[in-house]
C-alpha cells in the first residue's frame, strides 16, 4: 500500500533545580502523598502510516539495553522532579471517569436497560462501516495493555516498576498511567458489543493474536527513546479519538461522540506528562536525549498494534492503517504535523552545548518535517492514479471497505 513508502524514515550536568510549571491547563492534583513517593507509557490507538504488517520479512533482533549504566543517575536524580512536575497529571480515582458513566446502566430495571441498549442500536445503526473499522481497530489497541505494561517494566533506568508496587515516582506514575488507560479498552468494547454492528469473536480473536505477538517498537530498553515514543504516540492517539469524535456526531451519535472526546482528552494529559518528561532530559542531558529523538525518527514511530491479526487476513494492519487514513481520521500528514509540534515543544532549534553527535541529531530531526511532506505529496499523487480495491474486514461480518 502507498503508505509503506514511508518506511524510508527514518552528558551534561544533573540539575538540581526540580522546578516545574503547574499553571499548565491539562494538570490535576494527583492526590497522592509525597511523603510516599521516594513511567513510561502506552502507545495507545495510533493509526501511524509506516508501521511493518505482520506479514513483513522477519528483520534481525533490535540492539538492547543500549543505555549506559551511569545514566541511571540521571532519572534517579529527577525523581523529586517527577513527584512535582507528573504524578499531579494523574486523577485521583475519586474524580475520575468510569466506563459505567457512559453506557447503558446495567443496574435498572430489566425493561429500562433495555431502552437504554435499544436507544444506542438506534444511533449506531447509521455508522459507516469504514468508521466501524477505524473504531474497532483503535479499540483492540487499547485493549493489549498487558503488552504495553510489560514494555514499560523492560525499561532502564530506574522508571520501571520492579516490584510490582514501588514507590518511585516513576512506577507511581506508570500504573496509574496503566490503570487510567486500561478505561479506554472496556468502555470501547462494551460500546461496540452492545451496537450489535461487529462481529465479536473476531475482534476477541484479534486481541488474543495481539497480545500474544508481543510488540517490537524499537526504544531498546533505553527510557529516553521510550519517553520520545509515548510523546509522539500519545499525541497522535489524541488527535485519533479526536477524530473519531468529530466523526460520530456528522453519523448522529453524540454519545459515541462524547466517549471519544472524553478518551482524547485524557490522552492529552498523558500526552502533556510524557512531553514534560523528554523536555526536562533535554535541559539536564541535551546530547543523549537529542540523540534517542534522532533515533526515533530514523526507526519510525510504529504503531503499538502493528502486529495485530484476526487468523484470516496477514496484512489486516495496514489494511486498517489504509482506511484510517483514507477517512482522515490519521494521515501521513498528522505524521508530520507531530513532529513539527514536537520540535516547537521542546525548542529543539534552539538547543545549545551539543556535541558533534548531537548537533548532527538535531540538524535531522529539524529538517524532518518537510521531507516527510514532501514524499507524500508524491504517494498522494500516485494513489490518485490507482484503481479503487476493496478489502473485507472479519471485524465488520466480512464487509467490504475501500482503501483507496
């Protein structure tokens, strides 16, 4: 598919000031303690357009642990740092949405549930069915948190939860992360199960597949190139429920609508902590963190579920990634959108006392952007030029959806 063309994309003293900005708009008192605190990320629902399929060439094995040893003392010496500056991005479970609040409340009477689950048939019934796919597959990403949970406690450098319940700032931040995450998946599924438009099964063998391939996303146990991926990922999972809000309420569905927009807008809170957290490495350690961006960007920003498969169809990853991008609900053109977000976030223009290493890192990443657009102004006009194909989808009873 067009979009495979993008493939071809691809320290300093330890600060002790931990002083960080709490005006910002999207932060929350966490609620916790800090005489009890003494984190990595998800990769929520991304449509990203230059992820392998997983029917791809097997590729040799990633480099790992490529984080020197010493660099522990830099998270270490940030950990004050994080208590202040992340953990009041988590809500308190008190405040806190739940799946219950906006779906058919199973407590009523039998006649009232009823109503209830007919009413959400009634506003489903006009979904398109290349919406469905797009839904049913940002979905099943949520739903492979044990995988992502699992990436995070890989992670050098301290962030990871090693114990299961440590008090580091870190592993506080981590599962309340995870947990607030894990919302996302349930309310989703539920939603979809109850709509009666897709087919189950498949969609629970998908998610079994998906779970069981593990994931691959190239950060190399190495928690500066993770922060880098979840800064990027969160922000494109954002603007994907964004989207599929937007979507619902043109089809008539605007309580669909709201479970989208209000999983967005905790997607921009993670999104905002994960950014603070590769901002700070910058300022106490500018050449290594402007490397592991480089790296990044030269790896790619693969989507976490690019290894999903229902049994029938090999190359179902991009085929989903086609149709997202087709409805517009993540293009190659976000992609690029990111990245120059990124680069204003972080001011990586103006980033100063780098080595040759970093400066060399720091001239690709800044000149990205438009090479990016570049190449997909050539993909755009050569997928105007072919015909249109249609592939069925077991999610949706074996559709048919355009890709093209």
């Amino acid at each position: 598919m067009a979009l495979q063309a993008m493939l071809m994309f691809t320290p300093m003293r330890i600060s002790s000031s931990f002083v960080c900005n709490h005006n910002d708009s999207h932060s929350h008192y966490s609620g916790y303690k800090m005489s009890k605190l003494t984190s990595p990320p998800r990769a929520a629902p991304m449509l990203l357009p230059n992820a392998p399929s997983s029917s791809s060439t097997p590729k040799p094995p990633n480099k790992t642990h490529s984080m020197p040893p010493e660099k522990i003392e830099v998270f270490k010496s940030l950990e004050g740092w994080a208590s202040e500056c992340i953990l009041p991005l988590v809500k308190p479970v008190e405040k806190s949405w739940q799946p219950h609040d906006l779906l058919p409340d199973s407590s009523l009477p039998v006649d009232d549930f009823n109503d209830q689950v007919r009413a959400l048939r009634d506003r489903t019934v006009e979904l398109p069915n290349n919406y469905l796919v797009v839904l049913v597959g940002d979905m099943i990403t949520e739903d492979a948190l044990p995988t992502y949970q699992t990436w995070i406690n890989q992670l050098d450098g301290g962030v990871a939860d090693k114990t299961g319940s440590s008090a580091s700032p870190w592993a506080v931040w981590s599962r309340a992360w995870t947990a607030e995450e894990n919302r996302h998946g349930d309310l989703l599924k539920t939603y979809l199960y109850l709509s009666g438009r897709v087919d189950m099964l498949m969609i629970e063998k998908t998610i079994h597949n998906l779970i069981a391939a593990g994931m691959d996303w190239k950060t190399e146990n190495n928690p500066y190139m993770a922060f880098v991926y979840t800064s990027f990922q969160e922000r494109a999972t954002f603007i994907s429920h964004g989207n599929t809000a937007r979507l619902a309420m043109e089809s008539g569905d605007p309580v669909l609508a709201r479970i989208c927009g209000t999983i967005a807008a905790d997607e921009k809170r993670h999104e905002n902590a994960y950014q603070r957290m590769v901002k700070k490495l910058l300022e106490v350690d500018p050449t290594v963190t402007m490397v592991a961006i480089s790296n990044m960007m030269h790896n790619n920003i693969t989507m976490p579920a690019h290894l999903m498969y229902d049994g029938r169809d090999p190359h179902l990853f991009d085929h989903f990634s086609s149709v997202a991008q087709r409805l517009g609900v993540y293009t190659a053109a976000d992609y690029a959108d990111i990245l120059e977000f990124l680069i204003e976030r972080w001011e990586l223009e103006k980033i100063e006392g780098l080595t040759s290493e970093g400066r060399r890192a720091q001239d690709f990443v800044c000149s990205l952007a438009p090479r990016i657009r570049r190449l997909q102004e050539r993909v755009d006009e050569r997928a105007r030029k072919m015909k249109p194909r249609d592939v069925e989808f077991s999610w949706i009873f074996n559709k048919k959806v355009s890709l093209i």
